[in-house]
C-alpha cells in the first residue's frame, strides 16, 4: 500500500468546522478523525437525525447540532459558532423510506441551497469542502479513457444523485463566485467500497448469481470508504480551492469483481439486462437506478492526477486492494472459491508468459 495522510506544513488550519451529515457513514467518521485532531478548536456536527450513542461516543469532543439544514436555522448555527469551515457531506443517495425521488431530491438539492446561501451570509466562513460523485461524469460505452476535471459527460445523468450532484456543485461553485474570499473545495469521489459500506455495487455483488451484458466488462475504479475519509480530511485541513477527482490506482474489470467475490456471472444480451432491470425495479427488487446501472455495465475511470499535485493527497489503497478489503470484511460466502479463481488466474498468467518467452 502506498502512503497517504495530511501535510502538516498547511500554512492556515481550520478553527471551527461545521459537518453535515454527521450521522451518515462518512460524515461521522469524518467528525470523529476531526475531533480528535488537537489543531482544529472546534468541530459541530450538524444532522436532522440524532445520532445513536455508540456514534455520539465516537464523536469525542464534537458538538451535535440536530437540524436540518433546509431550515435557515442553519444560517444561526453557522453565524453564531463563527464556523469558518463548512464540509458538506449530507447529500444521500437513496430516497428515504417515508418519501421517493421527489424528496430526496428537495432534501439534497434545496438543502445544498439554503446552506451555501448560509455560508455566504457568514463572514467568517472561509473554506467550503464539498463531498461530491464521480456519478457526475455518467457512464457510457464510448466514454475517454480516463475523465479528468474538465471533462464533460457523453450523455447527463438525468435523475437521481448523479443529477443532484450536478446541480449541487453548480450551486457551490456560484457560492466561489460570489465570494471570493471563500476556498471551494469540489471532491468528487470514485464509487466507494469497503466492509462498512453499502452500495451500488456490494448490492450488486450480494446474490450467488450476477447478470452482466454480454459482450461488455466495465471497468471500473474505486475508492476504499477509509480513503474517502482521508480525502475528505486532507482538502479540510488544506483549503485548496477548486475541483479534484478521488480515486484508487488501477482498475477492476466487472468480470474480475464476479470472479473475486465468489459470484457467478450470468451473460445477457443488452435488450435482456434491461428488461430484467425494468422488472426489477417495478417489482421493487432493487433500488438501482440507470445510471448505476450503466456504470455497472459500462465501468467509468477518472484522472487523480490533480488530486496528488494539488490537493496532495495518496490513495493507501489501489482499487483491486479495495474491493479485496471489501470481500474479507464482508464475509462473502462464495459460490466459487476466489482462492482458486486466483490460482487459476496465476497459472494463466505464467503459461502465457512462458509461451511469449
């Protein structure tokens, strides 16, 4: 693994940061590393939840502020606690139970909305950091190599997150413009994996078989959950400004994902996929929505050379390291043994480099 961590050469360290979505995974661990951290005199973490005691405990010294930040209460907080960092990393990905899109919707995008209209308000904000989604970038089979920061997608998402991270971003980067004074740090992180994680693609992985598109093998790049965190903690503690990619050395072919994780793989013609996906989803037998969809079809990889030259910030894990950390921490009983997929995998490899000697 290579190393990674915080530069503590940072001229200028944050006195007081706010984080949303403190009860969410990445924004409680993120409150937790923050607190800990002897530089910074105050950390107040905002959420519309309460957070459950084992989380409150791990908040050490972390100030819990239970609001919901469509409510300009915010702004008081904000005004009041002289917050000079903001991190936003309250934006969800999946429709609460008690409403579908439309309120997902409302709570991520309007909330980013009166947030930002908060931050601009208080003249002691100097530093924004947004946690937002290489989802921005789409999926498509005939997508770059590799997308960097100025890259724009083949086809726009057009619902859900990615759709709501796109206007998100639009909103925070308005928020620069208006006020210069303020650093806005854009992080769009690669699709995420890990053993404490749920997502598009452990939901994907969960069942003994897996349908893939024929003639396609996405490939795909990924960012362990404690890597996020990291990322997250690094631009809080620089104060770059500007957009950066986040994601993990190297790639994942869907095919090797299926074969490590113990799963099976089931080729389907693409008219086959979406059709199963379609019943699927009427059936509400996965939450899935297209463009995750594509991404598992199609695969997606960002360029992170901005993210080490500017944001000096090193991934600890490549992404095969990841997903591997992933399989072992979730137990994954499989329905072919990965060891032996690797054996025969190593035997592969050492006969075609013998026969090409």
């Amino acid at each position: 693994m290579s190393s990674g961590g915080i530069d503590n050469e940072a001229p200028h360290y944050p006195k007081v940061v706010l984080v949303t979505g403190a009860c969410r995974f990445l924004g409680g661990y993120l409150t937790a590393r923050l607190a800990q951290n002897p530089l910074i005199n105050k950390v107040i973490a905002v959420d519309a939840v309460a957070p459950s005691k084992d989380l409150l405990r791990r908040m050490g010294r972390a100030e819990f502020v239970r609001a919901d930040i469509r409510n300009p209460f915010i702004a008081k907080v904000i005004r009041n606690g002289e917050v000079d960092t903001v991190v936003h990393a309250a934006a969800a990905s999946y429709a609460p139970r008690s409403g579908g899109r439309a309120t997902l919707k409302e709570i991520n995008v309007m909330g980013a909305m009166q947030l930002f209209a908060a931050c601009q308000k208080a003249p002691s904000v100097r530093r924004v950091i947004l946690k937002s989604t290489s989802e921005v970038y789409g999926s498509h089979p005939h997508d770059p190599v590799a997308f960097t920061e100025d890259s724009s997608s083949r086809r726009p998402p057009a619902e859900g997150f990615a759709r709501d991270s796109i206007d998100i971003e639009g909103y925070a980067r308005g928020l620069g413009r208006r006020r210069p004074d303020i650093a806005v740090t854009i992080l769009r992180l690669a699709n995420m994996i890990g053993p404490g994680m749920d997502t598009a693609l452990s939901r994907y992985l969960a069942g003994p078989l897996v349908t893939t598109m024929l003639g396609h093998d996405a490939r795909l790049q990924l960012l362990h959950e404690q890597d996020a965190l990291g990322a997250l903690e690094r631009a809080t503690m620089a104060g770059k400004s500007g957009t950066f990619n986040i994601g993990a050395d190297g790639v994942i072919m869907m095919s090797q994902a299926v074969r490590r994780s113990g799963r099976v793989a089931i080729p389907l013609p693409n008219s086959a996929v979406w059709a199963l996906y379609s019943l699927r989803r009427a059936g509400r037998a996965s939450d899935l929505n297209r463009d995750q969809m594509d991404w598992l079809n199609y695969g997606r990889v960002m360029d992170t050379t901005r993210m080490r030259s500017e944001l000096g910030f090193t991934p600890k894990w490549t992404t095969m390291e990841a997903f591997d950390d992933y399989v072992r921490g979730r137990g994954l009983t499989p329905i072919i043994d990965p060891k032996w997929v690797r054996s025969v995998e190593s035997r592969a490899v050492a006969v075609a480099q013998r026969w090409g000697g």
